[in-house]
C-alpha cells in the first residue's frame, strides 16, 4: 500500500497545481486485415483502461491519459510509419503488438530514447537489460512460452517425453519462427522429435500441413498461429480427429474467435496464458460504470472479458503501474519517456497490488530489474470448453525451463551487442 499512498500524495499536490500535459500512449493498432478479430479487442482494452484512471481517478497521479491509436493493419512498414508519426507527441512507451514491428522499433526507439514493451512477443533476447536499455518483454516470452508449454506435455507424461513427437505448427514470419531454437535444444534434452509445419500469411490454407500430420501422427501439435490461421488450424485438426487435448496454441492462438468457428469440435483444445480469463474482477464493475455505461467505450462494449480484450487491459495496467513508479522515484507526475523506462525497470507486481487494482490472480506476480527485462517467463495453461462456451484455467502460473533460456538470451543477446556495438550496463 506504500506505492499507493505515496501516488496519492502526489496527486494531492499536483491537483492544486497549474494543469499538465498528458501521459501520452501510442496504440499501434489493427482494426483492419485478417488480424483484426484479435487486433479489435486488444486495442478496446487498452484504451478502455486508461479512460477508466480518466473518469474514475482523474488520470495517473493527477494526469490525464491520452491514447493515440494509429491502425498499422499488421504491416511492419505502416507499423514504423505510426512511430514516427506519433514518436514526436510526447510517446512514453510503444507496444508494437507485432515481433516484425518490434524488430524494427528496437534500433529505432532505444536511439530516441523512449521505451518498448513487446509483452509476450517480439525479440526474446530483449530481456536482457544489460544489452537492451529500453525494451522490455514481460511478463514472459516466446521462449518461455515453448518451454512452458513442453513442461506442460512433461507433466501428464509422468516427467518423460522421449520418444514422443512434437509438431510446431507455425506463422512464416518472424512472430512464427522465433520459438524453433529453444524447441530445437529441447527436443535435443528431452529426447523428443520435432517436426517444423510453416504456415504463410494469413493461414488459410493449411491442407498440406494436417495431410502430412495425419500420415506421421505426432503425439501432440504446438500452434503458433494469429487471426484467421488459428481457426483454420483448430478446423483442419478436428477434420483429422486430431485430440484436441494433445494440441496446445501459444496464447495468442487460445482466444474465444480461434475456437468457436469449430463449435463443439474445439473442445479440450489448450493454450498458454499470461493472464487468467474471465470478467470475474472487481475491476469490471468500474469498467462498466464509468466507461461502458458512460458511453465511452473504445469499442461496442461486446468484447469485456475476453481473452484478448483482458490482455490489452492487463497491457494497460502494466504502461499505468510503470508510470506510478516513475512518478514515485523522480517525485514528479508529468513523467518523460526516460523517467518511463525507470519505472519499467522499477516495475513489482504483487499480489496485493494486483488486488489493490481490483485484478486479483489476474496475473503473476514478477519484478523487473536492470538486469532482467523479461520478468521470471511464467505462464498458465487454459482450456476450451466448448459446452460452457468459457477458457478455463488448469493450471498454476509455472516457471519455464530458465537455465536453459537464460544460456540462449546471453548468447543471443551478446551477439546483439557485438553487431552493434553496445557496452554492457547494469555493473
């Protein structure tokens, strides 16, 4: 509650002072293309988060949010395009919500000097803040995802998986790719086989990709999908009989729009989490009141409580959590980008924090550091049940394989800095 009281205290001085400029948050968005069943609710929640702290609390320590969303479609190019159209209006932190887009942001943001938070996605090796000054990737990555997901397959196979076969089904593009040399070294220790299935952009056809897995029969299906692809999968894998049980999506292919269009044959189906599900919150009753009721919605209202409207909220909640550090280490409510990346890096989510905030278990608890970037790459594991029309929690927020990630972040990460030239920080 410390955090708390030190934030009030602040805005109680501030609130007799003359106003200030907003806190500036880009939203690269994609209403458009075959992305946008996913991109929609992600940028509702987003913005439906800040307009809450607008309407309820006055804004974050005193002053107002400003979302500026600008629609990439998806596009790495139009993506850039949106940085450097809104990078000048006072951005405090950029989410590209796309690994191409995050590739490109990296150079570009860190010689600006403003923050990226690539949550869930982008370059893993990000998480190293001795190498990457201003990106960060928590709660967890890609490569934890992998891991945490062959963990998963590890447990209800009684710790032994050799011999088992593994299929990665997977987006072309850099998004897809990215998990292949963290399942390559763990195939490599658990004495599993893998099987690479790549699917190009949008991913609708994928008859070549299930052909081949009904003739190999692998023991279970990883999917790395977005948008259209993850509904066309899940159908091609009930039009095999593929058990559903034994085909586990990253969590961005485990929302309520990847499952339904297979109706009942989606059942059992699973995903990785960063977040747990529902509308279940205290915080939900706020959102309804002064933003939904209110007529302020970002979006139609119809998207509360699902999986990638909770993750644009929990997004949003991280960006204002961040800014309330900031404002504490620097005694100042109108934060600057580099007062933002100190709060980032400041960043505690506990427990009683997260309860504070009317999100209780909504997500892991973690700290960021100079040093760690990424958090501790815990995640949950969900599932589908097609009867209810609900994702269900199975499992505990579990920790990934991390002496295994943390040798290929170093080794990837110093190979980064070797290309270009960056001195270690963080001593």
């Amino acid at each position: 509650m410390k955090l708390r009281l030190v934030t009030l205290a602040l805005g109680a001085v501030m609130a007799a002072a003359p106003a200030m400029a907003d806190l500036v948050f880009p939203s690269l968005s994609y209403r458009t293309g075959p992305y946008a069943a996913g991109g929609i609710p992600f940028a509702d929640g987003y913005a439906d988060y800040m307009t809450l702290l607008n309407e309820r609390d006055g804004g974050i320590g005193g002053v107002k949010a400003r979302i500026l969303e600008c629609e990439t479609g998806y596009s790495t190019e139009k993506g850039v395009e949106c940085y450097e159209a809104t990078k000048g209006e006072g951005a405090l932190v950029y989410q590209p919500l796309s690994t191409g887009i995050t590739y490109q942001l990296i150079p570009k943001a860190s010689a600006d000097g403003i923050p990226v938070h690539s949550m869930g996605y982008g370059r893993t090796s990000a998480s190293n803040g001795k190498v990457f000054e201003w990106v960060f990737n928590y709660p967890a990555n890609y490569w934890t995802g992998a891991s945490s997901a062959v963990n998963h397959i590890i447990d209800i196979n009684g710790g032994d998986i050799s011999g088992k076969k593994i299929a990665l089904v997977y987006h072309n593009s850099a998004y897809g790719k990215e998990p292949i040399r963290t399942l390559e070294e763990l195939a490599e220790k658990h004495g599993f086989s893998l099987t690479l299935l790549p699917v190009d952009h949008p991913g609708q056809e994928q008859k070549s990709q299930w052909l081949q897995i009904r003739r190999e029969k692998p023991d279970y299906v990883l999917l790395w999908g977005w948008g259209v692809m993850n509904q066309v999968a899940i159908q091609e894998a009930t039009n095999i009989r593929f058990a559903m049980e034994n085909m586990i999506g990253i969590w961005w292919s485990g929302a309520e729009i990847d499952v339904l269009p297979a109706g009942d044959k989606a059942h059992n189906y699973k995903a990785m989490a960063l977040t747990n599900v529902g509308a279940d919150y205290p915080l939900y009753a706020d959102l309804q009141k002064y933003v939904v009721d209110a007529g302020m919605a970002a979006g139609a209202g119809d998207q509360l409580g699902t999986v990638p409207y909770n993750r644009g909220l929990y997004a949003a909640m991280l960006a204002a959590e961040a800014v309330r550090k900031a404002q504490e280490i620097h005694g100042v409510a109108d934060i600057t980008p580099a007062m933002m990346r100190d709060g980032m890096e400041a960043l505690e989510m506990t427990e009683e924090l997260m309860t504070s905030l009317g999100m209780p278990n909504f997500g892991p608890s973690f700290s960021v550091s100079c040093e760690n970037h990424g958090g501790p790459g815990l995640a949950s594991v969900t599932q589908w049940d097609a009867t209810a029309k609900v994702w269900n929690n199975i499992s505990p927020y579990q920790e990934a394989d991390m002496e295994l990630i943390n040798g290929l972040i170093a080794e990837d990460s110093a190979a980064y800095a070797a290309e270009n030239s960056i001195e270690e920080r963080c001593n």
